[in-house]
C-alpha cells in the first residue's frame, strides 16, 4: 500500500545515509548528510517501533494455536493489540510536514488592547508571565522594545525570546488575550473587561529573507523619554520604513544608534517573514476552520477571568483553575500542549483526507 512503500522509501533512504556518512569520497557533504539523516531518524524509531509490534503480534497470534504457549501468548497478544494503534498515530505524526520555523527563535510582541489602563497593566502581566515561563524552559528572554504607561502598565513589548523549539511553542500564543477582574483603579468592585493583543513572529535569519537596500527609507531622531541629557545631544533614535510592504519599525530603547539599528532591522524582517507566512498559510488552507496556530489577532483566543481563578482557551475549549499557575508560566505548557495536540491532529486528518 502507498503508506507502507512510503515508510520503506524512507527506511531506505535513511540507510544510504549511514552509509554515505562513513564514505571518506563523501567528507565534504559529511554536515548536509547528517543533517538529513538526523531528521529521518524520528521516522525511523516510529517506523522501527511499530512494524516490530506488528510482526510480534503475527507472532503471538500463531503461539495462540500451540495449547502449552496459549494463556501466555493471548495474554500478551491483547496487551499488544491496544499499544499497536497509539504506536501507529505516532509514526503518522512524524510524517507531518514540517514548519521549517519552529526550532528557531521567537519575536513577541504585546500591545494594550481595549480597556484603558487596566488593558496595559494586563500586557504588563503577560509580560511577565511569558518572561517566567522562558526562564522555566531555559530560555533567553531580551526585551528589545518597551513603552511603559503612568501607572505602571505598557502600551507596547518587543521581546526577543532565543533556545531549542521556541517558536514551536510560542506561536499558538498569537492572538487576542482578554481579561475579567475588578482594576486596581475601581472603588465599587465591579469586574471589568480588557484586553491585549500578542503577536508571536519566527525570528528570521539572513537566509529567510533578503531585502534590498534601496527598499529601505531610514530616519534617525532624538529619543524621547527616560535617558536624561543624553537624549537631548544625540539622534541615537531609529525609523526604519521597507517602501514596497510600507512595514515601520521605530528603535529607540538603546542609546547607541547601532544598536537600534540593529534591533530595528531584526524586527523588520521578522514582521515581513511572518506577512510572507501568513499570505502563504492563507492561499495553503483558505477552508481552514480552526484559527489554531494561524495568528489571527482579530479572534479572542484566550480568558483570563480573576474573580473565579479560571483561564479558558476558547480554541481548544479548555480551562484551568488556578490561574496564579498560569501566570506565573507554571501551568502554560497545559495549554500549549493542548493546542499542539488539536493542530496535530487537524494537520493529520488533513493529510489523510488528501492522500
């Protein structure tokens, strides 16, 4: 069947790997090739783990017939049979299509959302709570970019978060982030409702994107805000503007203009990658009904609601209780697992559904 020359095609594959790996003619392809071989192996294991299940289960099945092996082996013959399945899924999930973004870096960006001021102390919360949970994953958390409200808020985060899988994780976060709970500011304790919005954006690197020189109108100015003299001297600000997408970046958290040169142009290019993703996932899925992992920030993806201690991802219809957890990145992963498993799965029947 298709499936299974499929897998052989692969096994096969894998193997001519190992061997042109241990070929000295091959030395200088030795990286190329072991790239590929590394990116089969999870295929294999799967492959290797289920077609051995399966010729054990012939196995047992024939030991069924021999009156002194029957107990043992119809005992093992049912406990095999329930494992066979979960062992197939496995290997048809590492034969989904890989985003080539997902074990690179991340570029996050919280906006205040309605609601005033309560909406920008919520994004100052969800700062810090994916600031907790980077640092429970051993990631590295830099914000590149942060403007700060009077009363303790943020109107706008840039962070750049860098480690293994990170935009893998991250990119079911994009989207609408609304809460409920009485504002610090509200003397009858009412509840009131805001929101923030979070954009999670693949870090681009120097070969996911090329952008030409002569595209780019950059201005510089003096920084306004904190900085004490040293912003009235120099024009360390920066304005980036790519002419044909009309994309703007403004810098001026550093005080060296290189610098927020620097930062300007990694967010730039992240926010054409992503616009780039996102018109290719459009013409790719234009039936898609779920909005898991698509970015959409125009959808509420997610409550967060104190008085009644809960958090609700309305994409996978799923809530915690104890939201302290949540926001203190602790309990995130069993969302985000969620997430990942219904994209799976969707990815999986949409697969199958083509084949």
């Amino acid at each position: 069947m298709a499936f299974e020359a499929h897998i052989d095609t692969i096994l096969n594959r894998h193997r001519e790997l190992g061997s042109l790996m241990a070929d000295p003619a091959q030395a200088g392809n030795f990286m190329k090739l072991s790239k590929e071989y590394a990116g089969l192996q999870p295929v294999v294991d799967a492959a290797q783990a289920y077609q051995g299940a399966l010729k054990e289960f012939s196995e047992l099945e024939a030991l069924m017939n021999d009156p002194d092996m029957k107990d043992i082996a119809t005992q093992e013959y049912y406990a095999l049979k329930e494992k066979i399945p979960a062992l197939e899924e496995a290997l048809h999930l590492t034969l989904l299509p890989k985003d080539a973004a997902d074990e690179g870096n991340a570029i996050l960006e919280i906006r205040a959302g309605t609601g005033g001021d309560e909406a920008g102390l919520f994004a100052a919360d969800l700062l810090r709570m994916y600031k907790a949970y980077a640092a429970l994953r051993g990631w590295r958390f830099d914000i590149m970019d942060l403007s700060e409200s009077d009363v303790g808020g943020i109107k706008e985060g840039i962070v750049s978060v860098e480690g293994a899988g990170v935009f893998a994780r991250l990119k079911f976060e994009s989207g609408v982030h609304r809460v409920q709970r009485v504002p610090q500011t509200e003397t009858q304790g009412r509840v009131h409702t805001s929101a923030a919005t979070v954009a999670v954006l693949p870090e681009a690197q120097e070969a996911d994107i090329e952008i030409n020189a002569n595209d780019l109108r950059i201005d510089t100015y003096r920084a306004s805000g904190a900085g004490g003299q040293h912003v009235n001297r120099t024009d360390s600000a920066i304005r980036i503007t790519h002419i044909p997408t009309n994309t703007v970046v403004a810098m001026q958290e550093e005080r060296s203009q290189h610098k927020n040169r620097a930062k300007a142009m990694a967010i730039l290019k992240s926010r054409i990658l992503a616009a780039q993703r996102e018109k290719l996932d459009s013409e790719r899925a234009a039936d898609r009904k779920s909005q898991v992992g698509s970015g959409d920030r125009s959808e509420r993806i997610r409550t967060y609601n104190f008085p009644q201690g809960r958090v609700t991802d309305h994409r996978v219809d799923l809530t915690l209780h104890g939201i302290d957890r949540v926001m203190n990145g602790q309990d995130l992963d069993k969302i985000i697992d969620a997430l990942i498993r219904e994209d799976q799965a969707e990815r999986m029947a949409t697969l199958q559904g083509g084949a």
